[in-house]
C-alpha cells in the first residue's frame, strides 16, 4: 500500500531521502522554506561541489570526527560508488582529484542541484518551495505487550503530519526531518529541525561551528589577503605539546587563515583554542630537510650576490609573501646578499621552515562549513534512521550529531543518511 511521506527541508539529505522514498512508489512531498533547493550545496567546495570522497569505504569512517560507527548501516547502504553512480546516471559525469575528492567534471556546484532536481521529477515527488514547517503532528498510541489487562503498558507517539508556518496541517504516514545544522545561515540552516526534535522528546547535543577558518592575531597576515600556499605544512602547538599537524593547502584572509588544511584543524584542536590563543608554525618548504633548504638559499644568493637582499629570493617565494618575510627575517632590505651574515641566513631559513602565527580565535557559524553537535543518536535507529522516540519520524544529514574532516565526507554522511531514511520510511 502507497504510504504518504513528507520530507522537510531541501538539501542533500533531504534530496535524496524524497528520491528514494517515492523510488518504492510513495506519494513524497518535499517541503523546502527557501526560494529553491540544495542553496548550501551552490556554495560547498567554493561553488564546485565535493560531493563525496572516492576512498575505500573503510576510510569513509576514519574521516569521520564523531559518532562514525553509528554510520556503518548507512555507509554501506549507499556508499560512495553509489553516491557517484547516482549522479552519473541522472546526466553528472564526475572526476577525481587530489585527495580522492569528487567534483563534476563541469567544475560547477548548480549541477549537482540540477541532477538532483531531475531525478525528483523522475520520481513525480511534489517540491513545495517557500514553504516553512513550524511542528510536528503526532499522536499517541498504546503498546500491551501481552493483553488489555497488562500492567505494563508503554505509551508510544506516533507521527501524524506537520504544521505549516500559514497554519495549515500537512497529514503524513512518515516524516523525515533533513533541515541541516546552524552553518551558513544565510542559506537556510537555522536549526529548525533541533526544536522540532526536541518538541519530540529528543535530546539535542551541544552544537559548535565546526570546519570553519581561525582569527590570527599577527597584522602582516591581512597583507598576504588572498594568497593561496600549496604543498605546506603546518603544526599547532600548546605551549610544548603539539596537538596537529597537517600537509596540504591553505589560504590567508582578511582576519588569518582558512583552506583546506586549516578548516580540518578546527575540527580537532576547536576546544583547546576556545581556552587559550594557540601557536601554529608553517613550513613553507616541507619537501626539503632544513640542510637541503639552506643549500637551495646559498645556491640563489650565490646567484644573485651583488644584488639587494630584497631582490634576491624571489625564486623561493610568492611575489606577496616577499616583503613580510623580509620585515621579519629583521634583515636590511637593501643589504647587498655578499653581505648576509651566516646569522641572519639562519632567522631566514627558520621563517620558511617554522614561520609562525598566533592562532587566537574561530569564525563563527557564518563561516562554518558544518555544526558540530545535533540530534544525539543514541536515540535513533541506525539501521533506519527513525526516532526511537516517535514512529514514524526519520531525521537525516547534518541534523543529526554526526560531522566529518573536508574533502567530501560530510556530504557523503548527507547522500547516505538520506537514502536510509528515504528508504526505510518507504517500508
């Protein structure tokens, strides 16, 4: 028998459990508040879409900061292959790059949207636009375990519908709640789905931005805005211990620095920094030994020694970075390179080798790729995605306490809670 299904929010998650949910022949009614679908998936990846990782599966769960095991029925029941099958089939070739990330070939994040968007026509799924859920509907409902006269009787809820923000009630066999986190704001995300959670006697775990760039304390900073540093490698320290390191890319900012590598730190040393302002070095040259590096800067001044300390090293460093490093190499700008003493070569090396900053605070929500914190999951069923709590109801994607590093994997954890509570709703 067909049931009547409706999905709440139109992200990922929420795209692909109305997709697999009308698969098995239900009427699916999409619910989204904005003016159109999957607006955060048009700004992930700087508008290119990592839409998942093209790892083993095994590293899937590595890559996953918390609550990783609760994914395993997830992750398997639609893993990675499938996530970029699913995409090729409905008219998204795909390629891979470095670090198994996975990008449509057109490099433009609007395709995954217009993919999506077919496939839910395919599947005749209803898409209401500016349309705003305000609560949930249920009722509830009595379990004898043995008969009418059992002692022991367990007063359950079951899901009825919604209400609408007009007022207007919804009726529903099963609801799946997929309205994402607090991050970006702006495209909707603003934790609607955790009151409505709550409402349904769930527990909602403390949530912190998490995947989101930090506040350096060093003014020269705001003068490299824009530049990009390929290949580097960074470690961040308390006091004498070392609690990160990394190799990859980084960017700086107006207010300190962002990128890859450094939106992956925030989601490990976030609560040691929200204590203390903590020191992160960057090595600029990580592939040479200090030796082999020192080698390489004799080898340019030998090259260049009649000429000025400033017009020297522009070999080894971005045109940007040139004036900072000099300021704080503390060496005469104009000093001829004969003239370098053995000293001041050495301040030169230990700046591109452990060049350091002052890490001192993160950026907030509107910056954050993701939220770490949700809906606790030891309260939903991992191998469907319902409410232990309320029958009937599902809840999928960054609503729920689970978030992972860059590089696809918090998109992968969206297709894949998705299509469990898509498909286990449809039973």
């Amino acid at each position: 028998m067909s049931k009547n299904i409706i999905v709440v929010g139109g992200g990922a998650a929420g795209m692909l459990a109305a997709y697999f949910a009308a698969d098995a022949g239900n009427k699916v009614t999409l619910l989204e508040k904005n003016e159109k679908l999957g607006k955060k998936i048009y700004i992930t990846g700087k508008g290119r879409c990592n839409l998942t990782n093209a790892c083993d599966v095994e590293e899937l769960f590595l890559n996953v900061k918390s609550n990783s095991k609760f994914l395993y029925s997830a992750f398997y029941g639609f893993d990675n292959s499938q996530v970029i099958a699913f995409f090729e089939k409905h008219g998204m070739p795909v390629k891979v790059e470095r670090g198994n990330r996975v990008f449509p070939v057109s490099d433009k994040s609007s395709d995954v949207i217009f993919a999506l968007q077919r496939a839910l026509k395919e599947k005749k799924v209803e898409v209401l636009l500016h349309t705003e859920v305000s609560k949930l509907c249920y009722e509830k409902i009595t379990d004898t375990k043995a008969d009418e006269e059992a002692s022991d009787k367990k007063t359950e809820l079951k899901i009825t519908g919604v209400i609408l923000k007009d007022g207007t009630t919804m009726a529903a066999d099963a609801v799946i709640v997929a309205t994402g986190g607090l991050s970006y704001p702006s495209t909707g995300s603003t934790g609607d789905g955790y009151k409505m959670a709550e409402s349904a006697g769930h527990t909602v775990t403390e949530c912190t931005p998490s995947l989101v760039p930090f506040n350096v304390k060093e003014e020269w900073v705001k003068s490299l805005q824009g530049l990009s540093l390929k290949n580097t490698a960074i470690s961040i320290y308390s006091g004498k211990k070392k609690l990160y390191e990394d190799f990859g890319e980084m960017l700086f900012t107006h207010f300190g620095v962002s990128g890859p590598m450094i939106l992956s730190a925030s989601a490990s040393i976030k609560q040691s920094l929200i204590k203390q302002p903590l020191d992160m070095y960057i090595d600029l040259k990580p592939a040479l030994t200090q030796e082999a590096l020192d080698k390489r800067i004799l080898r340019e001044f030998e090259e260049a020694k009649n000429k000025q300390f400033k017009n020297s090293i522009n070999k080894l460093l971005p045109a940007k970075m040139i004036p900072v490093i000099i300021e704080l190499s503390g060496i005469d700008p104009d000093k001829k390179v004969n003239e370098i003493s053995k000293e001041e070569r050495n301040r030169l090396l230990m700046l591109f080798k452990k060049l350091p900053v002052t890490l001192n605070g993160l950026r907030g929500y509107n910056e954050a790729i993701i939220t770490k914190g949700g809906i606790k999951v030891k309260e939903i069923n991992p191998s469907t995605m319902e409410s232990k709590l309320v029958n009937g109801l599902y809840f999928a994607g960054e609503v729920l306490d689970l978030d992972a590093y860059t590089g696809g994997f918090n998109l992968q954890i969206a297709w894949s809670t998705g299509y469990l509570a898509g498909t286990s709703a449809a039973v």
